[in-house]
C-alpha cells in the first residue's frame, strides 16, 4: 500500500525554519496578518487532518481574505485540501469533527458571502446522513511532505486502555527524533509502549536505521498497531529498516527475550502515568541497559507528560535505587505538529 502525500513540495529548509514558514497555532489576531492566502488554506489543511480544536484554526484570517477579495474562492480551496481531500476520503477524520468543522465553515461563509455554496452543503449533508464509527483517523503531516495517517479510537478510554490514541509525549517524542535522526542511525531501536505507532513510524521515515521493533502488551493495541504499520510503512521509499512488533510484558520480561532483541537504542513516550508499573517499568529498563550490544550499553530516552509530579518523583527515585542515572534533556525541539504543547512534557535519558 503506498503512502499518502499532501501534494506538498519537499522542503529543504531547515527543520526550525520550516516550521516557522508553516506552522501556526495560537492567537490569530495580529499573528496571522503577515500570511498568505496559501499560509492560512495550509494551517486549515494540518490543523483539520489532526483534528485541532476548532478555535486554533485562522478564522480571523479567513474572514480577512474573504472580505478583501468578496469571493469564495478560499472557501472552495479549503473545502478541497479537507474534507474533499483523497486523505480525508481513505482515512477520515471522526464523523462528529467534520460536521462541526463544515458547520463553523458554512457560518463563516454566510456571515460574509452573498451566494450560497452547493458545494459546502452538499459535503455537510454526506456526513450529517453517515454514522459515526467508534474509530477514525489523525494525519501528521511530517517536514518531507509525507503524511502519516494513523488509526485511533476516537474515545481516550476504551476496550480497558488508553493505548488506542495519540498522547502529547509521543508528538514530542516524534518532534525530537525528526530533530535528532543521527541517534537512529544503523540502529537496532526497541520502543516500549508503543501505542498506536506515531514515533515509531516517524523514526522509521526519517531516519537511516538498522531496526525498528515496535512493542506493547495490550492485544486491541497491538492489532491496531499492526494496521497502522502495514498503512504507513509497507512499500514505503524511505523506509528500509527491518520493521516488526512484539509483545512485551513488563512484568514478565525475560533476559532471553530482551538479549534476542539486542537493542542498542530505546525510546519511549508516556510510560510513567501509574504508580504500580513503576516498579516493572524501571526493572526492565535494568535489564535493558545490561544487556550489553557489542559490549555497548544501550541508550534510553523517555518523554513524558508530567501530570502528577509525585508519580514522576516516584520514578525518578526507583531509578535511583537501582542505580540507574539519568539527565534531563534541555535542547529546544522545535514544534511541528499542530497540538497545545503543554509545559509539563520532560524528556530524559537514562543510563548506568
């Protein structure tokens, strides 16, 4: 199955500069005076395919562009780079968000439009007749021009986990491995946790690496994970690394199964949320950095979301009693992805 595309340019700006030129999310306002007509279609476009609250859009701005050309033109574009997008025909965004983001565009349009648009109502009428399904898609445009669509429950808790969905470490995860590809390269990479695949399948994309193990022990997640690899990585240009999944339980891990593996770099985002897994989580990732390759430690890095900094301390403090040490990662990573960063996002790595 080929990868999707945003028909998009390659850009071969730097990282930071390229997220200057088209990333936008914040106030609107005076932020937004200075972009182009084609800036504000590209911010509806990424905000849209990852299903951005609708109050980050650039609806300021699109009003702006309305007013000053009386046209719906921009509207007509907006509609063909979303909801009529090919992306958004194979792997839509929920029922339920597409409705409101129509319906918001619709009240835009008739606010400052005298002629109404066959068009709009036509594409609100198709979603307002279809029924919702208990999964939908989230489209990460990466800096290549490459989309990666993944799976994802559209509830935050369901079948008993919380695995089924795209948590903030794991963009920030996925920010700093765009940032820091030369860490992956001729790698044997095992990601605990892996969820529903984002920094994995990022990792794989963008850098030169030797494998990719994704992990996790949850079946649902696991067979979602499969779905989303085999969408976004099968037949693949850039990707040339060996590619597979294994179940890992944390607290039933064995030296066999982890020396089979034979990692040399580990990642993880979004692993120290519950106080009793603590306990297995830092036991493996003992294990893990004495088994030694090509009499080499491995190198750990976690990305967290701090949300209950007792449980953090908690981890931290297990680390310590193992003797394991670990440093925080202090070097900016610049924003790509369209989500409200929240401060409380710590990256460390981990070593004996």
């Amino acid at each position: 199955m080929q990868s999707l595309h945003l028909y998009l340019e390659p850009s071969t700006m730097p990282l930071e500069q390229w997220v200057l030129s088209v990333f936008w999310q914040g106030n609107e306002g005076e932020e937004m005076s200075h972009k182009t007509r084609k800036d504000v279609v590209h911010t509806f476009q990424v905000n849209f395919f990852t299903m951005s609250l609708l109050n980050t859009f650039p609806w300021d701005s699109l009003d702006k562009e309305m007013m000053t050309t009386t046209t719906s033109d921009i509207i007509v574009e907006i509609l063909q780079k979303t909801c009529l997008h090919p992306i958004c025909l194979k792997n839509p965004p929920s029922l339920k968000y597409r409705r409101r983001f129509l319906t918001e565009l619709i009240k835009r349009h008739e606010m400052l439009a005298a002629e109404p648009l066959d068009v709009l109502y036509e594409a609100l009428g198709e979603v307002m007749c279809a029924q919702e399904k208990d999964k939908c898609y989230k489209t990460y445009l990466l800096p290549t021009g490459d989309a990666v669509s993944l799976a994802e429950n559209v509830a935050l808790i369901s079948q008993g986990t919380t695995g089924l969905v795209t948590w903030e470490a794991a963009l920030y995860l996925s920010e700093w491995a765009l940032e820091n590809t030369h860490i992956f390269k001729n790698k044997t990479v095992l990601e605990l946790g892996s969820g529903i695949g984002l920094a994995g399948i990022v990792v794989c994309r963008s850098s030169s690496l030797t494998k990719y193990i994704f992990s996790d022990c949850h079946q649902t997640v696991l067979q979602r994970l499969k779905a989303n690899i085999t969408n976004c990585l099968t037949n693949c240009d850039d990707n040339s690394a060996s590619v597979c999944v294994e179940e890992l339980d944390w607290e039933n891990v064995s030296d066999e199964q982890l020396q089979r593996i034979q990692a040399n770099t580990i990642i993880a985002a979004d692993v120290v949320y519950d106080p009793d897994v603590i306990a297995c989580l830092v036991r493996l990732l003992s294990m893990l950095l004495n088994c030694k390759v090509q009499e080499k430690h491995p190198n750990v890095y976690i990305a967290s979301t701090v949300r209950n900094p007792q449980t953090y301390d908690s981890f931290k403090k297990e680390l310590e009693m193992s003797g394991l040490r670990h440093v925080i990662m202090k070097d900016p990573v610049p924003q790509v992805f369209p989500y409200n960063r929240p401060s409380t996002i710590e990256m460390i790595k981990i070593y004996v």
